[in-house]
C-alpha cells in the first residue's frame, strides 16, 4: 500500500488542473488516477469545429498562477504556433485544440496514472484507502474529480428492447456510425450539445439523414447568456456570494441565472439560423426535412416494428412522430460514484446533496482526521460556476491551501462590479 498527501480519482480538466497546480508546491505529493489509457476530452461531443464557451485564459492554470507551465498559451508556445494562433485570430478556440491542450498537461505531469478505474474507498483507522484494478493508496485527503453523468429521462415503455446505436446519449454521439441515409433522426433537448448535434445533421454532406426533428419542451431556443454584467457570475466574488446566501436565495439566484449556463452560445444558433435559411430558400430541400418542435414534452418511447415511436405532449395535444434514431442531449448530473459505496453513508447531507464546506470537503463523519473533497459537484453550495471552467483553477487552489495548511495561492478574490 502506497502512502500519498493526496489522490486525485479523475484527470479531466478538474483533476488536470488540481494537479498542474499541484506541481509547483514543493514537497507536496500526490497521485491522479484515470481510468481511461487514452485522453479525450468529451471524446463523444469532439464535434469538427465546436467551440470553447470560454477564454482559454480561463485554462487550468492561469487565473491564479499565470507562471505556472500548464498554462494554455505555454501549450502554444511549446508547439511552436503562437505567432499563428494569433494571427488565426480565432473567437473561441476549437474543442478539439483544447483536448489537444488537455492531453499535453496530462502527458507532462509525472503523477498520473493512466488505464487505472478506481473501484472502492473505504475508511480504515484514521485513514481513507483507495483501491484500484491495480494498486491500493492510502491518504488522508481524497479529491473526488470524476465529472458529471449524462442524464436520460425515463420516458421508455418497459418493453423497449434499446439497440445502443440508435438510441443514445449525446456524450456518444461522435462514436456511432453516422450513416443516416434514408432514415429520421431525433435530438431531444434545446441546449449547447442538442444544439451543436442538430447543426451537424443538418450540414452532413454524405449519408445525410432523410428528416430531422429537433425536439425540446421550452418555448424557443434560448441563447446562452454570456452579456458582461451577468458573466461576473463566474468571477471569484460571486461564488463566495452564493456560498454565503440562505438556502432560499440560493435557489432563486440559480432560476435568474440559468441562461449563464443553460442555452446555446450565439454563433451556434446564427449558424443553425443560417443553415436552415439555406436549406429552405438557396438548396430548396423539401420543407419537412428539419423540424423544430418546440413546447413539445417527450412523455413516451416504445418501438413499432423498427421504428421508435415518441409520444409528445404540447399545451393543446399529444402527438406522436417515428424516428429511426434518437439522440438524448438532456444534460448532465452529479451522481454518488459507485466506489463511495462503503463511506457515502458517512457523508452528512442536506436532503439530495452532500453538506459541502467552503474549502470544497465534504462534512462527513471523520473530517477532523480524512478530508474529501468534491470538484464539479457544489453547483448547491457554491453556485453556477461549479460545473463550468471558468474557476476550476481557483477551486483547485482552494482545495491545495486546504490540503497543505496554509496559503500556498494567496489572493483568490478579485474585483467584482456586481458582486
Ligand atoms: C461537450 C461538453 C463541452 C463543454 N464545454 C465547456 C466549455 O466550453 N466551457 C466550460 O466552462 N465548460 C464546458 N463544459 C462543462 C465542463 O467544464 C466539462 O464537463 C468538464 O469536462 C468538467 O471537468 P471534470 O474534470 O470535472 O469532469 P470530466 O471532464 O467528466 O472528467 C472526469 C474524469 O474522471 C474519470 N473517471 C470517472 N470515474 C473514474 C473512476 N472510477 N476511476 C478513475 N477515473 C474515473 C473520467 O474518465 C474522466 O476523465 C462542457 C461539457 C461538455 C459535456
């Protein structure tokens, strides 16, 4: 059994930063346990072309250290194409690049251990133990960094038989066959990913889908609300503003501040725009190949004969289409990992949530002697920029200052106009 200050389970961008930020803490040691052998981030949505939602300044790094060598415009320099990336004078940079910028601060790191799926935890005289398919740790501080899970709503007849190629999740979108040919293709839910899955159906060029129906129960497609005031959401101030609201106020400021999070980003809808007015006036398609149906609740799904049939409620009726294929972009949740079966019970709770304090540890039975901590799962505590990038790099220095015991990264705070 290995002994370590800390393991990180996870090295997608929370854990990459946690351990970027790591590296320059002298004496400090640690391990990131991953247990994919290969990195991609969000391998199934590596659409060509989508774009970062945020400044690659706001990478793993830079907002509280801008010397640290994990840093987006290092990666760049590193490999040599700075004068070009700013001359590319991209808007956002390509998801693709930052997977590439990812897999870079992974490779570099000498602490994480790739093809490694840890199994259990478990809490044994003083200390928490982690074991893997390969090796057991033990240490006194956990960080959990293992993402969010894609949600599907239970709306399947009890009988559907799912064939995984035709009826998935948006997190495998990339990784199905995309020969749609003849056949009708359904995207279930109005957000960035339904959003950027409708925009390439639309455009495919060979093996394009015969009909497409973009399905959500809202009563439009809303735009992402990145505006400069409402932005200030994802700056320092606002978190320790949310931490410190009442329960009451916190659920509001989440129902105000929902489009910061929960829309499409404006170049993703004039695109879907444009390729629409395209495809109806310049191409002149048949005018029932790409359906938006919107206010249109998915209450059911069976199979008739090959097809899937979905059973829709609007406020006047419910309606049924077939579809060949259907592809869920509902969004992501927290779930309990299944290795924290033997300790979750030890984790103190305010109704569905864990009690999280403001260092990111979960209150729990043994905090005085173990500490756990969660990345990317206190949207309930620490408010909408939880799940986003914009503060994981705070976060992760929040969590190193707790770990170590005093300030390695000192003022985490900034200005705020707003907050
Ligand atoms: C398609 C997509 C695009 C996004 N784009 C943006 C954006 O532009 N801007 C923004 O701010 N946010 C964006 N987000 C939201 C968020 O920033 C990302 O989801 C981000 O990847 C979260 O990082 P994470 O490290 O917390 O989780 P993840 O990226 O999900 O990483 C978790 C890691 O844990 C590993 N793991 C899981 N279980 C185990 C286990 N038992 N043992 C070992 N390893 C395990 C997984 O393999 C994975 O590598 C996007 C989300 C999605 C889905």
């Amino acid at each position: 059994m290995k002994d370590l200050d800390f393991i990180c389970i996870g090295a997608g961008p929370s854990g990459l930063s946690l351990g970027a930020l790591s590296s320059t803490v002298p004496g400090l040691k640690g391990k990131i346990l991953e247990r994919k052998s290969n990195f991609e981030w969000h391998g199934g949505m590596l659409i060509p072309d989508a774009k970062m939602q945020i400044s690659y300044l706001k990478d793993l790094v830079t907002l509280v250290d801008a010397t640290n060598p994990f840093s987006f415009v290092n990666y760049l320099s590193v490999n040599n194409r700075l004068y070009q990336f700013i001359t590319a004078n991209f808007g956002s940079v390509n998801r693709e690049e930052y997977s590439d910028y990812l897999s870079w601060v992974l490779s570099s790191l000498d602490n994480v251990e790739q093809d490694t799926l840890v199994r259990e935890v478990d809490y044994k005289n003083g200390w928490l133990e982690i074991e893997t398919d390969k090796e057991k740790y033990r240490t006194n501080n956990l960080v959990l960094s293992t993402g969010l899970s894609p949600v599907i709503p239970e709306v399947f007849d009890d009988q559907l038989k799912v064939d995984k190629n035709s009826l998935f999740s948006s997190s495998e979108y990339m990784y199905k066959s995309h020969d749609f040919s003849g056949k009708t293709v359904s995207v279930i839910g109005s957000g960035q990913s339904g959003a950027e899955i409708f925009l390439d159906l639309i455009n495919q060029k060979t093996n394009a889908p015969e009909k497409i129906n973009w399905i959500t129960e809202s009563d439009n497609i809303f735009q992402l609300d990145d505006s400069p005031f409402v932005n200030e959401i994802f700056n320092p101030g606002f978190a320790e503003y949310f931490y410190n609201s009442s329960e009451e106020e916190k659920k509001q400021l989440l129902s105000t501040y929902n489009f910061a999070n929960n829309g499409v980003s404006e170049q993703t809808l004039v695109e879907i725009y444009q390729s629409l007015y395209k495809e109806r006036y310049i191409k002149k398609e048949a005018k029932t190949r790409s359906n938006l149906l919107i206010g249109h609740t998915l209450k059911k799904v069976y199979k008739d004969n090959k097809q899937y049939v979905l059973e829709m409620r609007t406020k006047e009726e419910t309606k049924k289409i077939t579809s060949d294929v259907v592809i869920f972009c509902t969004g992501y949740k927290y779930k309990t990992p299944s290795y924290l079966e033997k300790i979750k019970c030890l984790f103190n709770r305010d109704k569905d949530n864990f009690l999280i304090n403001s260092d990111y540890s979960v209150n729990w039975k043994h905090q005085d002697e173990c500490s756990v901590y969660i990345q990317n799962g206190a949207i309930h505590t620490h408010g909408l920029s939880d799940p986003n990038l914009s503060l994981s790099s705070r976060r992760s220095a929040i969590i190193i200052n707790s770990i170590i015991g005093y300030d390695f990264y000192k003022d985490l705070n900034a200005h705020s106009f707003i907050f």
